[in-house]
C-alpha cells in the first residue's frame, strides 16, 4: 500500500511525539532529505527512507543512525548535538545541514529556537556568500577524503575511503545550484541538474571519474545481482557496530538493492553504480568481521566491481585520484557560473 507525503511526515511526528520524553536532552527534531521538497499528496517512493534528525542537548549523542519501520513508513533518525545547529553561521555554511532548513520542516521545537533558526537560514539560504561557502566544503572534502585513503587499510574500506570524495564532486554543482545533497541518488540528481544547462558532458566526466562511464545496462545488472546474496548474507551476520549498519539490514533493503534496481530500469544504470559499489564495499565488511567463513564466496564479484571501476588497488585509485584533482577547476567553474548572480539573492528567487 503506497503511502503519501502527508501521511509519512504526520507518522514521523507521531513518533517524535512518542519518544521525546524518553531522550536524554531532546531539544527538537526536524525533517531532513528529499522529503521536504514532496507535496503533500506525492507517493513516498518505496525506494526511500524519511529522514529526522533529533537534536540533543548535552550529554553524550549517539552516533549512529537508526533505521526502522513505523506505520509501514521506513524511518531513518540521525542524532545531532545541539552544538551544529547553534546559530545560523553554523547551519548556513554546512552543505548537509542548510538545505534542511531552507525549507519549514520543523516536527519539535520545546524552545522555539529551531523555527528561529529555520527563518533565519531560509532568508539567506541563497546569499552567494554562503551558498560559495558551502560549495567550498564540499570541495575540501573532496581533496581531504581523497588523501585519507591509506594503504594499510582493508580494500573495502580504501574502497569506501575512495568512492566518498569523488562522490562529493557531485555535491558541489548540487550544493551551488541549492539542490539537496543526496546521498544514494546523487548521480542522478546532478544528471538532472546539468542536463537542464546543457552540460552533460561534465556529467561524462563525472561518470568518468568514478569509473562507470563505459558500463553497459545488462553488465550494470550483472554486478547488482552479485551484490544480492552478498547483501543478504551481511544483513543476517550483523553484529559489528559499524556506522553504516543500518544500511546493511532486511528492513534496508528496498533502498540499497531495489532503489538500484529502479535506477537501472529508469536507464540510470551508470547513476546506479556509485550505491552499488558503496554497498558490496561495506557488505564486505559486515561479513569480513561477522562472518568469515562466507566471505570467500563473495570475493571474486566484489574484486570484479572494483576491477571493473578501475580501482582495484591502492594504487589505482591513487592515480585515479589524481585525475579527481585534475577536473576540480573545471567542475569548480560551473559551480560559480551556478551561484546566485548577486549578494543579496535569496532562495526564493534562485
């Protein structure tokens, strides 16, 4: 049964409702992800999760993210300390935290300082001065993450190390054009963005970058296929408190394998291949830690991928990291050309 909207966000309050008694130091709780941009008549896609994030006030903030099922709507709470969303500065400058609040998507305010708040980053959201700014964090992660990537590190987690930042030079045209930073759609989302401007050849490149601009439909299948059994033997072996655990879950599924797969079926499949790989990369960890005795079975496909991507080794992805680097002037370009023209221009207007 599809759920609207309407429905999944009053769901959401309802549990905000029912568990901000039971959170040491609430002190709200907001919509975060693509859900803000829905109507509220809109089918959330089975393929996607409601994103909250649950403000904390001292204490100590979980740290990991948690995934669950709540009146048939799937449900992700990631926990904030109150400290990133003190003042709009804070929130205006990170590209992950701005977009959120650009919008009303307020579910629980004891103080009224989230609504502040959101007024206050929704009347500058656009400015060129904060929109640049975050632009240039994404940019720095791009160049950080890429230098972390460290040799003596298990192959997935070089894997995970690499795929990440050059992720990121995505997010930095989403982030000038004010579009939402996605996470597992973020190819698609920036195809969408240049396509409108006409550039798709630096959507080429970005594919390119990544290592999937030559892959074919039917051998994009062929690796999502492989990643199945591999995904189901990691959800049922968890144990390891991974960061990304909620990801790897029976519960996770639709969004990690069928949101692929509709990927691929919108003829998306190069779109497709960054969550494809992210997820074999961290089933690969589940199952190194909680499973051993299975991992063998799942080693060729997962090295395929990777071989396939062209990154199979540390030092194929150092120099595929260089040629990262390398297209950062040109992707940087178009983001400026994407920018607000003006200083004092708001998102409204954008």
């Amino acid at each position: 049964m599809s759920t609207t909207a309407h429905e999944a966000r009053r769901l959401a309050r309802r549990w905000v409702s029912e568990e901000e008694g039971s959170l040491p130091g609430f002190h709200g709780a907001y919509f975060a992800g693509s859900v803000n941009a829905l109507p509220d008549d809109a089918v959330l896609p089975a393929t996607s999760d409601l994103d909250i994030n649950v403000v904390l006030a001292g204490g100590q903030v979980p740290t990991e993210r948690k995934k669950f099922l709540y009146g048939g709507v799937l449900l992700e709470i990631s926990y904030l300390p109150l400290q990133r969303v003190q003042g709009p500065e804070q929130v205006l400058g990170d590209y992950h935290l701005a977009g959120a609040f650009s919008a009303p998507g307020i579910i629980a305010d004891p103080t009224g300082h989230l609504a502040a708040l959101q007024q206050q980053v929704a009347r500058d959201f656009g400015r060129r001065e904060w929109v640049q700014r975050r632009c240039e964090q994404a940019r720095s992660r791009v160049l950080d993450g890429l230098a972390s990537v460290h040799p003596s590190r298990p192959l997935h987690e070089q894997a995970m190390g690499w795929l990440f930042p050059t992720g990121v030079t995505t997010h930095i045209l989403l982030a000038a054009a004010r579009r939402n930073p996605t996470v597992r759609r973020r190819y698609a989302a920036v195809r969408e963005l240049l396509a409108e401007h006409g550039r798709l050849d630096l959507h080429e490149t970005l594919l390119e970058l990544l290592g999937c601009v030559h892959l074919t439909r039917d051998h994009v299948q062929e690796h999502l296929a492989a990643l199945v059994p591999a995904f189901d033997a990691a959800a049922a072996a968890l144990a390891t408190p991974f960061p990304f655990a909620s990801d790897i879950t029976p519960i996770a599924r639709p969004v990690a394998i069928d949101g692929s797969r509709e990927l691929i079926e919108q003829g998306l499949h190069r779109e497709a291949v960054f969550w494809i790989a992210v997820t074999a990369s961290r089933c690969r960890a589940v199952v190194a830690a909680d499973a051993p005795g299975e991992a063998p079975q799942f080693e060729e496909p997962y090295q395929t991928l990777l071989a396939d991507l062209g990154i199979g080794s540390f030092a194929a992805m150092q120099e595929r990291s260089e040629r990262v680097r390398a297209a950062l002037p040109a992707i940087w370009a178009l983001a400026e050309a994407l920018m607000p023209a003006h200083e004092d221009e708001h998102h409204s207007s954008s």
